[in-house]
C-alpha cells in the first residue's frame, strides 16, 4: 500500500541527515512570519528519486492522520482538576 510507502518514506528522513537536508531545501518554502510550507508535489517527487511512490492524497492523509491522533491525545489527557476550576469559575 502507498501509505506505507509514505511512512517509510518519512522513516529514511528521520535516519539520514543528508537527505533530509536536501529534502528541506528542495520542499520547503519560507513563509510570512518565519512559517514554513511544504510543496507536496516537490516532496511526493523528491521521494520517486529514492523510489517511493504514493500520490500527493496519501501523503497529506498520513500527514493529517498523525496530526489528529495527537490533537486527540492531548485533549483527552486534560487534568480532571483544570476541569473542575474551570466549572466554578
């Protein structure tokens, strides 16, 4: 499946600093206020040179599903006590 293709993909930039420079250089773009922004079209090709294939889809659906999982986890860990001072207030 693509997907994995995708995790790997992100595994190997994790692994090997060169290619993640390089990954960085050639994907990103410098935004306003010191943002950067990912080309997924640049990223989904730069990968095809390492022989990973997915589509622009995949990679933003493994992008959003890992953003989610942790948006999640961080809401449903909330302090009972910060809950509790919020309902008096």
């Amino acid at each position: 499946m693509s997907l994995q293709q995708v995790h790997a993909f992100y595994e190997v930039l994790m692994l090997d600093s060169s290619i993640y420079e390089a990954y960085f250089n050639n994907c990103s773009n410098r935004g306003l206020l010191g943002s950067w922004h990912w080309d997924t079209n640049k990223i989904v090709n730069f990968a095809a040179t390492f022989g990973y294939e997915f589509t622009e889809h995949e990679l933003t659906h493994v992008w959003f599903e890992s953003e989610s999982i942790y948006t999640h986890n961080s809401l449903s860990e909330a302090p009972h006590s910060q809950l509790k001072e919020l309902v008096t207030v």
